[in-house]
C-alpha cells in the first residue's frame, strides 16, 4: 500500500510526547519564540505515562533554598552531590552531559512548574532535601497551566 504525502508542516521545532517532557518542550520552545509543533498519540496532558504513574522529582538543596525558597532544603545537598547520585544510582550508563545539564536547568524549569501547580491548586507531598511526589493527575493538572 503506497500512501500520498499531502502535506508538509514545517517548524523550528517538534515535541513528541503529550506528558511531563514533550509539554514541557514545547512551553520552553514557544517561550524562545520558536514555531513549535506538538505531536502525542492522545490529548496533550493527559495522555503519556505522567497521568497513569505519577512520580516525582527533586533538584538540589541549595537551589532549593535560594531559587524557591524552600525553608525545608538541605542546602547541604549541592548540585555536585546530586550529579553524583545521579550518575552512580544510573551505574554510570546515564549520559554525563544531560545530567549535568538537568542539575544545572532543572531548578528553573521546577520553579516555572511549581508555579504551574500552584496556580492549578495542587499541593505536592514535599520531601528533603528539595523533592516532590505527587499523582498523576496532579502533574497534568500542574501541565495544562503552563
């Protein structure tokens, strides 16, 4: 079966995935002013692994502390310790150069996101030394503000 090309859609960039990475993608590609094309095999924020796991996610300490102001981080657990941990609990598969790309980012995009959440009015079960669990649907909740 031969199938027609009918159309060609063109964009600075393309986000694949409707959950936590693909949406995130294309918030922080359309903040930069670029043409931003999100493709997901179901609804955008509902559709993806986030809403049927759940999870969470944490960055450093002190980061914590000085960017969200979080009274409960250990600034003690600084962005050198958490690549640490990192790459060890990966057993050292993991590729060094986004790990250390997420320790360094990622405090940003969790501020943006916790905003997001608090806009949505979703409170996420905090732990030291700056981490968050929350349920699914709290994270597409928390999403489809950004």
């Amino acid at each position: 079966m031969r199938h027609q090309i009918n159309r060609i859609v063109e964009a600075d960039l393309l986000a694949v995935g409707g959950s936590g990475a693909g949406i995130t993608a294309a918030i922080y590609g359309a903040r930069q002013g670029l043409d931003v094309i999100l493709v997901s095999k179901g609804k955008a924020g509902v559709s993806g692994n986030a809403i049927m796991a759940g999870g969470g996610f944490g960055i450093d300490g002190q980061s914590g502390k000085d960017l969200l102001g979080l009274e409960g981080a250990d600034p003690t657990f600084t962005k050198e310790r958490m690549f640490d941990c990192i790459v060890k609990e990966s057993f050292f598969l993991s590729d060094q150069n986004m790990v250390e790309q997420y320790v360094e980012e990622g405090p940003v995009v969790v501020k943006d996101y916790m905003e997001w959440a608090d806009h949505a009015k979703q409170d996420y079960f905090f732990c030291k030394p700056a981490n968050w669990i929350a349920s699914g649907l709290s994270f597409t909740k928390a999403l489809s503000q950004g």
